[in-house]
C-alpha cells in the first residue's frame, strides 16, 4: 500500500488538492525516511496556525471523509508539533 499512501500524501495528493481550497496553503513535503523506508514525514505548510484552524472548521466533513478513507494506509500516525518559519 506504499504507492497508494504516498499517492495520497505527496505534494499533490489528495490531502494537497483538499488544502489547496484553504486560504494560506502553501504546499505539502512528503519525505521517507532513509533508514526505514517504511517510516514518512508529512509536512503541511500553512501561512499560520489561524488559517490552517480555519480551514479546518470549513472543511470539517470534507477533511473527516478524507482521513477516515486513507486510516488503513498507516500503522500510526503523530503529530509532531506546530512550527514555525523563522526566516
């Protein structure tokens, strides 16, 4: 289910095509890791936390269908944290 979980999740995927409604998207890095092929990253880039919490309560059922359809594409998935660019 590789080529399907990486389909779904890279730059233009499904998540990407969904996020691209969103005001302040600013694009999706999927990256594996090279120690453990099996093992990814997914980093969605938003302008700010706002407009991603925006987006997310404007597209609450969209977004539940989606992650609900790709739940057997991973053993397990964390959120790592909230970032910020410091540039």
């Amino acid at each position: 289910m590789e080529a399907e979980f990486q389909s779904r999740y890279s730059s233009s995927g499904a998540w990407a095509r969904l996020f691209a409604g969103g005001d302040g998207y600013e694009g999706t890095t999927l990256m594996r890791d090279t120690a453990d092929p099996s093992r990814y990253v997914v980093i969605d880039l938003w302008r700010d936390a706002a407009s991603f919490g925006a987006f997310k309560q404007a597209h609450e059922a969209e977004y539940a269908i989606l992650d609900k359809d790709c739940e057997a594409l991973t053993e397990s998935e964390v959120h790592l944290g909230t970032f910020e660019d410091l540039r």
